[in-house]
C-alpha cells in the first residue's frame, strides 16, 4: 500500500521539523549574540564561526568571541600573579525556603489569601488566613497566620570557567 508508507514518510519528516524548531529555541539568545556582533563574527575563520555558533569556547579565541559565544560572565577574577584572567559563567542555584532573597507578591481579602515568593532557590507558595484588611491588591496590614508553605526544588549550580592568558583562552570548560 504506497499511502501507508507515503503517510510514514510525513510522520518522519514532522517529527524531524518539530525536533529542529525545538532545537533552534534552545539557542536563541546565542543567535541573537551572534546577529548583534554579525559584522565583526563574519570575520572570524570559519572553525570560530562554528565553535562560536555550537556554543563552544576553546583555546586561542578572543575575549569578544567567548562573549558571543556564552555571553557576559556572572564574574572576572583577575589573577595578577600569572597574568591570567578567569571569567566565571555561574547559573542556578539557591536555597530553598523562606527568606531568601527574592520578591513576594501577596493577594486576598480580609479573611485568605496566598503569597508568592520567586528567588534563586525556587518559588515558595504560602496560603494564609488573616484578619485586618488588605491595602489593594499588594501589601495590607492585619495579623495573619500562615499554612505551611509549598516550594519547589532549587535549581542546581552549573559553573564554568573560561582562563585567558595574555589576552586569548587558554584553557575553558565544556559547554
């Protein structure tokens, strides 16, 4: 039956567009880098280029091609002993609980309510009764006792580095 197989053919080829699309999101603010520094990233040798667009920092390149590359690091830490330089790239992270640093956005009315704390460990959701009034839809005054809060898992530490020897890499993490 050549419709079954022609039919077979469509379902692979849909899936291979839908797998490629989902790829391509995952490296958009690489492209978006990439597009911003076209004019000087048009210029680099093409195994730059490559590297530079598969997200990859790799001895010899530049300290302008490990931004396009990765972006700006979350820290430099000059090393004036050795001449060195290393930029930190740090994501995640966190602790879990109440208090950590973050923003909290409460809402309810006299008697209920939920507030809702966002920070690097997580997002903490805590239901509460008080009684008092509520100033609008954030803050208020009142006395208020709290359920017990409902968190999610801090996000894990990922930390790379990239050391720049007399203004090149000479050694970097994997990406």
């Amino acid at each position: 039956m050549p419709g079954k197989h022609f039919s077979r053919k469509l379902t692979l080829a849909g899936s291979a567009l839908v797998a490629a699309i989902g790829l391509a999101g995952c490296g958009s603010s690489q492209m978006s880098r990439i597009d911003r520094n076209r004019n000087v990233y048009e210029t680099w040798p093409l195994e730059t280029r490559q590297a530079v667009l598969d997200g990859k920092v790799e001895p010899g390149m530049t300290p302008e091609m490990v931004r396009v590359a990765w972006g700006e690091p979350t820290e430099v830490v000059p090393q004036a002993q050795y001449g060195d330089e290393i930029w930190v790239y740090q994501k995640g992270g966190g602790s879990p609980g109440m208090g950590y640093p973050g923003s909290s956005i409460s809402s309810g009315g006299s008697s209920t309510g939920i507030a809702i704390g966002t920070g690097p460990g997580g997002t903490v959701i805590a239901p509460s009764v008080g009684i008092g009034s509520m100033g609008g839809t954030m803050g208020g005054s009142g006395i208020g006792m709290g359920g017990g809060p409902v968190m999610n898992r801090p996000t894990r530490v990922e930390i790379r580095e990239v050391i720049f020897r007399d203004g090149v890499v000479s050694r970097a993490d994997p990406p």
